[in-house]
C-alpha cells in the first residue's frame, strides 16, 4: 500500500511500549471484543487487522473489481491508504482514502466477500508489511487470523480464541438484528461456514493455532470471563 495505513494512538490512556498481545481465532470467536478490553486494560495499542481487509474488499467492490482477480487487487491496494484511528472510547474509526468507513465495513456484503479477497497474495503482503511497522515497538493487542503465525510470530504472548460453531452463529446473528438486519439463522451460519473454510484452507497464511499460543474456548464464558482468561496468561508473561 501506498502511504499504507497509520494508527494514531488515543491521547489517554497513553500507549506505552510493552508486550505484543497476538490473538487469533474463526469469525465470531469475541476477538474483537475481548481484544480492545484488553489493550484497554493495558493501556496497549489496539490493532484489528480485520478492518484492513474489509476496507479493502470494500473499495474493490464499490469499483468493481472482480474479487479473484490476483492482478488488480494487489495494484489497488498499493494505491490505498487505510487510516485507523483509535479513539478514547475503545472504538477505532477506519478510513479509506480519507472517506470514514468504519460502518460500511460491517455489512453481511462485505462478510461475504472479505474472506476470498485476504487469499490473495500481493494483498496479504502490504497488510502484513505494514501490520509489523505499527507493532513494531510493542505495547499492541493485535488480533486477526495469522497475527501469531505470521505477522508476530515472536509475539511473547499468543492466544487462539475460539467457541463452538453453533454459539457463534448465534453471537452473529445477533449482532446483526441488533443492528436492524433482517436476518435469517440458517444464512449467517452458511456464511461462517464458507469463511471458516477459506480463512482456514488457503495457503497462504491459513487460520491456525500458532505455535506456543494459548487455546481459549470462551463457548461458555461471556467477554468479561474472557478477557479475564486472557489477562491471566499475559500476567504469567509479566511476572518473571
Ligand atoms: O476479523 P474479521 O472478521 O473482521 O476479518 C475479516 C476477514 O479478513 C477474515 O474473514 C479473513 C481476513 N483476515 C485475514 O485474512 N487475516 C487477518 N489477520 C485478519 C483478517
């Protein structure tokens, strides 16, 4: 990517240099949730590098361009420049090209699509080029679908969060009535089955657990219970 995204870091709390936090895990695993707790917890950088990809995919749609199309793409991301701006609040603001995005990003269209674009190699490597330089001091809570495989393979902590499929699907298809969606159980649990299987099947950095990372199943467990369990294994990294 051009001048490639830049994360300005909130002004309280501060983000201090610390550990680098790699979460990991399937759509609907309550990474984004629990990640943003933690950082916060921290006084850490929060990174979703999700939201790269779907801003992306995003822009690749609204120009038409054909999502498997290994050319293009990976030359329409070298000439975008996606910004995440974290604010007080937890919530990061995305922007693409200077347009705010951080909503349009969040739509089943963009579910649907998002998982075949992040197969594509060119794309993969100006995220992850530019992944490593905003964690490169460490102080960051990243989370995604190969943060511990490949963007922060010595990351000193390394979780791989999970649920059952079922109550994923059930976490989804509430997010989406909640935010006024029509929305049909039956077509969110097809749709994270289609993702769970590009995410986890492609070659090039599939979603896996990474060596050394810690599998939290939080089936059971809501997102305080979570980033409890998460905070226990960053202590034991803490104390010597
Ligand atoms: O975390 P998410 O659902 O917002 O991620 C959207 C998609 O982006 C996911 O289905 C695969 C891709 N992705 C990826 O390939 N690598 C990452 N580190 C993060 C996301």
């Amino acid at each position: 990517m051009k001048s490639l995204s830049r994360i300005s870091k909130p002004s309280s709390p501060p983000c201090k240099r610390g550990l680098t936090i790699a979460i990991d895990g399937p759509a609907a695993s309550g990474k984004s949730t629990s990640a943003k707790l933690v950082a916060k917890k921290l006084g850490y950088l929060y990174l979703d590098t999700g939201t790269m990809y779907r801003a992306l995919t995003w822009k690749a749609l609204r120009n038409k361009v054909n999502i498997k199309d290994g050319k293009r793409l990976p030359q329409l991301a070298k000439e975008t420049k996606i910004t995440l701006k974290s604010q007080s609040n937890l919530e990061t603001k995305i922007y693409l090209d200077g347009k705010e995005v951080t909503s349009l990003i969040r739509s089943p269209l963009i579910d649907k699509n998002v998982s075949l674009i992040s197969t594509i190699k060119g794309i993969r490597e100006a995220m992850v080029e530019e992944q490593k330089k905003i964690g490169k001091e460490g102080g960051i809570v990243a989370e995604g679908r190969d943060i511990g495989t490949v963007v922060f393979p010595k990351a000193e902590v390394k979780i791989f969060l999970t649920a059952s499929f079922k109550e994923r699907v059930r976490r989804r298809w509430k997010e989406e009535i909640n935010k006024g969606l029509s929305s049909e159980k039956k077509r969110v649990a097809i749709g994270l089955l289609t993702r769970d299987r590009i995410d986890s099947q492609r070659k090039i950095a599939p979603l896996k657990k990474a060596r050394g990372a810690v599998v939290i199943d939080n089936t059971c467990l809501n997102i305080p219970q979570t980033v409890d369990r998460i905070l226990e294994v960053v202590k034991t990294k803490l104390t010597p």
